[in-house]
C-alpha cells in the first residue's frame, strides 16, 4: 500500500503546531503495517540542507512565476518530497505570515503550486512509485483532490483529506481559480466555491473520497453551526463519509523515561525524580519553590482558540488558591503582553517565556504537576496527551479531542481508578475557576493524587490504535 501525505508542516523539520507533529508521526506508525509512505513538503529555508542531499525527481522552468524542483530525499525514517521552489518558499520567519503578522499575500500560489505538484504524482508517480491514495492535510493541501478529479483519470487513486482544525480554511478571491483552470461546473456551492471565494479546505473536503478528523468528538461537533465554521452543511451531506480518527503521540520522542531534555528520568513506577524536573523549572521560570503549591503550566500558541484570554482573567483566583502558572507560547499581541505583565503583577507565582522553545516545553511536561488546556474549541489537542504521559495532569475544556482523552476526577471516577485530569466547560471563567479550585484541591490530597497520576501515565496515548483505523479507512478506499 502506497500513500503520499500532502502537508505544510512536518516534524522534526519544520512545525508551528499539532499539525506537524502528526504529519511526521502517522507515516511512522504506518511503516510498521507494512504501507509505504511519502510525504510532499514545501522546502522552506529550515530545510535547505536536504535539498542539498536529495535527487531531483522533476524541474520546472516556470511554477508560478519562478523555476522550482523536485526533490527526493530520506531524513529521520521519512521519505521526503520536497517543492523546492526558492521564489515561493525561500523566506524567513513564520512559514504563513509575513513580517507584519499577516498572511502572506500569494499564500494562494504557494499552497497551490504544492497542491499541483502533488496532483501531477499523484497521478503519474515518481521513478517506479505510485501512490494508491493521496493523504491531504487542511486547507495547504485542499486542492489535491480537486486536481486529482480534474484530470479525470480511471487510475486516478483515492483521495482523504484530513481536518486539523476548520477554523483555517485557505479562503481566496474567486479570481485565483484562474492559476488552476478550475472550470465553472466545478466551482459551485457544492464545490470549490465558499461564498464567492475559493475555497481550499472546501474544495478538499467536496472533492475527497473520505473526509476525517483527529478525534471522534470533534467529528460531531464538525457537522454544527457552532463548530462547523460554514462548513457544516457540507459536511452534514458528507456525513456518511467523515469520521474522526484520535491523534496519538511520538512515544518514543515524549518518554520521560528516556527524555533528554529532563535532568533526571522517571517513569510511571518510579516517579521521584520529577522533582528534578520541578526543580529546573522553578528556576527557570523563577517561580519561588513550594512543594505545597500546583505547579500549573501552559505550552500553546496564545489565541482564543485556546481559551488564554481567559485564563488570564483567571489568574488572581489561580494564585489566591495557592497555585502558580509557567507559561511557555506566543500569538496575539494583546495575549503575549498580557502574560508579561502577569508575571510583573504575581512575581515568584506567574512566569511566562514568549516564544516558540521545543526544549524547554519538554522540561515543562516533566516538571509540572497539571497543563491547562482551557480550549473553546479543540480538534484534538496534543499537549494534553503529553501530559498524560508524563503524569502532568491535563485540565482541560470538554469539547473535541479534549473530551475524548481525558477522564475528569469525579468521585466516581476517583473511586474507580479511572480519573485522569480535570475536565470544565469550555468557554466561561467562572468554570475556568472551579477547574483550578478542583485541582487545587486534588493536589492537596496527595494520595489521591499520586494515584491519577499513575493512571495518568499508564493510559496508551501511542498510535497504535489509531494507525490500524487510518489503513482500515486506506484499505477500503483500495478496495473500491
Ligand atoms: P495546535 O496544533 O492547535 O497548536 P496541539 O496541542 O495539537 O495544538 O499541538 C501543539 C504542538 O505545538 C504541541 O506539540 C506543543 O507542544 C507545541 N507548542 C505549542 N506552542 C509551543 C511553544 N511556544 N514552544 C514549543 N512548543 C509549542
Ligand atoms: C490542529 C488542532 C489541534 C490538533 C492538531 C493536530 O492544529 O488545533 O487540536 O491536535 O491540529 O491534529
């Protein structure tokens, strides 16, 4: 079985969120049910070196205003397909926005140049190899399927696209069709076309064979008003063909048996040494040392998705009930200088690191004692199945992925052994408060605690499972 993954990001070569980390994961997971796998990348600056390694499979004199290559190259157990194409990729910064923060202007012709690339393998191959379906990941890569239906070939494969997250959806003036020889029949309201603009994740969600999701909750949600971000109708229509497949996580790369970046391991048996962690951080974050004291961390873009506005309005209460907060993220400019001045207003009690720091969020999984994750919406969620596996304990907004992984300290849950965090409903501060007072008090009976926190740990966030329903869903796309 042969599928080419089509994504904006991967890790560990390039990543802004979640998104990266499943593109690099699922391949992985896969290769050990035998399918073989390549994944189809914009070669940004940060992966100029593998171009460098790699064999050009194709070049192009003119992609869009400038000459491109395409290149072959393996790193890290993946197999790369990289769109070199200097004139559209070669920038620094943020891989979507430009220096002022905003999306940069020809966002429709890189995507699209990644999108045409991909179509052309899709359905021709490269050397001797072809894939039987084409993986499309959100909005950057919606026009696949759309492109795969255009050539309208008996051997064209199957296509699934994959929503990371509906709220980004790669909406265009109706005028980019153009660069793409969308036809009037195909750019409808059943099609390519949203409201009069082009739409890449519509297009990839009308024009797939399957549509899925990252978990089961979030795949309800999809098809309401509320979730579904105008989409919903379309997906309603699709429902026979949308599910929702949980996330898992590298657990080789999140072990805190085996994890470098802690000063001391420990593990779900042996868990002393999480204070070494615990330790590290404090100083870090300068947080005042107190064992009697939560240690509550954040690792997040800073958006309202993510429900910060919030948990800044929350923090006095936080600190009043005895906790204290290590905040690692960047976003929105008024959520970034908020948290500075947090950490003026509660010093020893709030720190707050902005920026983007791989390392340093590891060390935060390790040396917490919860991650708040206070989502209004969430498709999945990662950082709270890190936590889960290092025996942070996630509190977490009950919606999407959030509510799937989780299972909240009630006393019957308590009592069954099976409470892993603490769930709240999303959206308001007063529940945002009664989470924090919950754990608060969780944590001051330590026995209780240290007892989710094992279950915590055991609980299987692999991606065992989840790998076997993405060849299942593969298979009978095959099979058709
Ligand atoms: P989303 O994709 O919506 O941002 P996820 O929870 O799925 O949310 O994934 C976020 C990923 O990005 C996680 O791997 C998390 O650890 C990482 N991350 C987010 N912000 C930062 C940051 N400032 N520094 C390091 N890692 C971060
Ligand atoms: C998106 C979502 C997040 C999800 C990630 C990976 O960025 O916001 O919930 O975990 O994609 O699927």
């Amino acid at each position: 079985m042969n599928i080419l993954h089509v994504a904006s990001e991967c890790a560990p070569f390039v990543k802004t969120g979640g998104l990266a980390d499943v593109v690099g994961a699922v391949p992985k997971a896969l290769a050990q049910l035998g399918v073989s796998a390549k994944i189809a990348l914009p070669a940004y600056p940060a992966l100029s070196s593998l171009v460098k390694q790699g064999r050009i499979l194709k070049a192009y004199e003119d992609l869009f205003g400038g000459p491109a290559r395409l290149i072959s190259v393996q790193s890290d157990a993946l197999d790369l397909l990289l769109l070199d194409a200097p004139h559209l990729f070669d920038r620094p910064g943020n891989i979507y926005l430009d220096e002022t923060g905003r999306d940069w202007q020809d966002n429709h012709l890189r995507f699209g140049a990644l999108c045409k690339v991909v179509a052309e393998i899709a359905l021709d191959g490269v050397e001797d190899w072809k894939p039987s379906v084409v993986h499309a990941h959100d909005w950057q890569a919606g026009l696949v399927p759309l492109l795969v239906k255009m050539a309208n070939r008996q051997d064209a494969p199957k296509c699934v696209t994959t929503i990371h997250n509906i709220a980004f959806q790669g909406l265009f003036h109706w005028s980019a069709r153009e660069f793409f020889n969308i036809p009037d029949h195909l750019f409808t309201h059943e099609g390519a076309e949203y409201y009069g603009q082009l739409g890449f994740l519509k297009s990839g969600l009308a024009f797939a064979d399957k549509i899925t999701t990252v978990s089961p909750t979030y795949a309800g949600e999809l098809l309401t008003h509320e979730f579904g971000m105008g989409l919903e109708g379309l997906l309603q229509a699709r429902q026979s063909d949308l599910s929702g497949i949980l996330n898992g996580i590298d657990t080789d790369v999140w072990n805190p048996t085996t994890d470098p970046a802690l000063p001391a391991p420990y593990s779900a048996r042996n868990r002393v040494k999480k204070h070494n962690s615990r330790d590290a951080l404090e100083s870090r974050f300068g947080l005042m040392a107190d064992p009697s004291s939560p240690l509550f961390c954040v690792i997040s873009r800073l958006t309202e998705q993510k429900g910060l506005d919030l948990l800044l309005q929350s923090l006095p209460h936080l600190v009043t009930q005895g906790g204290r907060l290590a905040l690692l993220g960047s976003g929105t400019p008024d959520l970034e200088n908020g948290y500075r001045q947090a950490a003026q207003q509660f010093p020893g009690r709030v720190g707050v690191v902005i920026g983007y720091d791989e390392q340093l969020s590891h060390l935060m999984q390790g040396g917490s004692d919860a991650i708040l994750v206070p989502s209004r919406f969430e498709p999945c969620g990662l950082t709270q199945l890190y936590g889960l596996r290092y025996g942070t304990l996630p509190v977490v907004g009950r919606t999407g992925g959030l509510a799937d992984t989780v299972v909240d300290a009630t006393a019957e849950n308590l009592k069954a052994k099976t409470a892993t965090g603490i769930q709240m409903q999303p959206g308001s501060v007063d529940a945002l408060n009664t989470a924090i007072t919950r754990t608060c008090a969780l944590f001051a009976r330590q026995k209780v605690w240290k007892s989710v926190m094992g279950t915590a740990m055991r609980t299987p966030v692999g991606w065992q499972q989840s790998a076997l329903r993405y060849f299942e869903l593969y298979q009978s796309l095959i099979a058709k």
